[in-house]
C-alpha cells in the first residue's frame, strides 16, 4: 500500500512510499485511510525541524489528523465495517506516570510518550492502517470529509476544558470570549465558544474573505484592525489565543477583564525578542486574580467532547473550513502554503475528492 512518508530531521524527504499492508490485532481496528488533515506540526516534521521516528527505522508514516472507515471491527467492540472513525494521537509512556496511568497522557509528566505521525509511532498517512478500539474515535456518519477535523477540535475542546478548571476556583460565568487567529484552530475555538452562548469575537490580520465569512456565519464577530478594535469597551473574560505571535500574546493578556483566563494554544517559534513590560503585567494578574495557562494535545474525553461538538455544529459549515483537498500522489502539493488556504486535506482515497 502507499504511504507519505518523511525521514525526521532532513529537509525535503517527504515522499510517498510502498509500504506492507497492515495486520489488526485481536483488540484493533483495520482501517481504510479516507483523508488526512495537514497542520504546521506536519510541516514542521516535512522541513526537517522535528519528530522522530520509530525505533530501528529512519523514516517515519506521516499524520496525526485521521479519518478512516473501519473494514473489520474485533467481536463485541463498539465498532462495525463501514463506520467512520479517527485515531487518537497520543499513547501513554510504557511505564506511566501518575497522569498517563490515569487518562490524562496529554498531561505526561516524564515525556515518554509517543505520538502517531510525530514521535515513534507511525502516523495515519497511509491507504490502511490499525488502531487499537480503546484509541479510536466514532465520527459522525453525516459529517463526511469534515470528519478529519476531529482531531483539532479535541485540541479546542481540551483547551476550552482548561478554561472551565480555572474558572472553577470561583464563581465563573463568562460571556465574552476573545478567539486570536483565525486558522482552523480559532474557527473552531470560535465554534464551540458559539456552542456555549457566548458573546465570540475573532482576531485576525487578513480583512474579508473566507475567514470573515465564516466567522459571520457562526454569529460571532470578525475583527482585522489590531487587538485595540477587538476589545474596545469589550474586555473578554476568556482568550483563546491560536497564533503563538509574541506581541498579541502579551496584548491578549492585558486585554481581559478581572479574573480573566487567557490560554495559549498556538506554539511560537524562538529567537523573536519583543520589549514587555512584565512589571505591569504582573500587577494585572496579581491584582486581577488573572490566569494565563498553556493547553496542548488531547485525552479520550477531549476526543469525545469534539465529536459531540462536531456533530451538533452545521456540516456545510465545517466543510467550508477545509479550503482545499490535495492529491495523495502530490504531497509537496498540500505542503505549499496558498493565499486563502485554511485548512488543507490529503485525499488518501479516490472518493473524498468528491466529497
């Protein structure tokens, strides 16, 4: 069968490959590959800067962002042929710590993890591929090829998660949420903020377009002028920042209300100095009982919960998100970044591209 494959730490090594056709376990699923999302960790991995690959193997299955349809399902799992399903990234350390031991492997203390597609686990690129049932995902039948957004919405839906444990030190009752970036992470942050019946605005620098649109879609507001224009006279109580740029990061801090919680989401890149008043910022925080918190990666029942979200969400809309769908054979295709992309799919088979 075919599989994108990458060799970890060389530019350029993204190729498709001929590789042996899996074998399910008696506890896994095997999978027909449908369609395969493409993320800046993705990209990242392709140029060389991360990932590892499996031990003994110097290439590496690419992809983290799955949607399949099972081809055969152990007896007595949850799980039939024909069902759509997602693969969940992350797998606990063989020798868990406290938090891997108890679900919570997106919280791994010692680092022993692996991940499909990123750390010595082959990825969900491929034309097949097994999951064990206890790390597959149901996806909503209707949802079609928005399926494959199943694994950044549980990255949203984590990160949303955070936001209620901090503001469940106290009374919490939001009702203004602040989205920065409006790439398929903010979208979809920006959904489940509408979801809740909050009052969501969304910060990006590109003004119309597909982004403005379907943000108006969603009833939320759309701002293109700079962090001043989003929260004048509206300071949010909740920031979900999705652009890792150091200098809204710090404008998203100042920004929020008292007892406002800011979580970053987006991953900056280093070696990018900004002048930051850290005295000020801190006396904002101390004596605003403000948090900002860091939110990574996903657990079962952030899968879960984004599953939930995407099936009550309008699938015309999710569909929308995905702006283009590039051809397996052509992978340096997807890769290339194009002015108007969002989200870019792989089509792993013939049938998505009609989807």
């Amino acid at each position: 069968m075919r599989a994108l494959t990458v060799e970890p730490g060389a530019a350029d090594s993204l190729r498709v490959d001929t590789v042996p056709d899996p074998e399910p376990g008696p506890h896994e699923l095997l999978v027909e590959g449908l369609a395969l999302g493409v993320c800046g960790t993705d990209r990242e991995i392709a140029s060389g800067a991360y990932g590892t690959a499996p031990p003994g193997r110097d290439r590496l299955v690419l992809g983290h962002e799955s949607l399949g349809r099972v081809l055969q399902a152990p007896d007595g799992s949850d799980f039939a042929e024909g069902d759509l399903v997602a693969g969940i990234v992350r797998r606990p350390d063989p020798e868990p710590c406290g938090a891997c031991a108890r679900g919570f492997w997106d919280m791994c203390r010692n680092g022993r993890y692996t991940e499909r597609g990123i750390k010595e686990h082959d990825g969900y690129g491929s034309e097949r591929w097994t999951v064990p049932t206890e790390y597959a995902v149901a996806v909503e039948q209707g949802l079609g090829l928005a399926g494959v957004l199943l694994e950044p919405t549980s990255v949203v839906a984590k990160a949303w998660e955070q936001v209620d444990r901090t503001g469940g030190r106290s009374w919490f009752e939001p009702k203004r949420a602040l989205v920065t970036g409006a790439g398929p992470i903010g979208l979809l942050a920006a959904l489940i903020g509408v979801q809740r019946g909050l009052d969501v605005r969304v910060l990006d620098v590109v003004s119309g377009g597909p982004k403005s649109d379907l943000v108006a879609t969603l009833g939320a507001t759309y701002v293109s002028d700079g962090m001043a224009a989003a929260t004048d006279r509206w300071e949010p109580d909740v920031v979900i920042e999705a652009t890792g740029v150091g200098r809204l990061i710090v404008d998203a801090i100042a920004a929020t209300g008292p007892y406002g919680i800011v979580c970053l989401t987006g991953v900056s890149s280093g070696g990018r100095r900004i002048p930051v008043d850290m005295g000020s910022i801190n006396r904002e925080l101390v004596l605003e009982n403000d948090v900002v918190v860091g939110s990574v990666n996903a657990n079962r029942d952030h899968y879960a919960a984004a599953a939930r979200a995407l099936a009550a969400a309008d699938a015309d809309w999710l569909r929308r998100v995905i702006t283009r769908v590039a051809p397996m054979a052509d992978p340096a295709q997807a890769f290339a970044r194009r002015d108007g992309d969002i989200k870019t799919v792989i089509a792993l088979a013939d049938e998505v591209t009609g989807w």
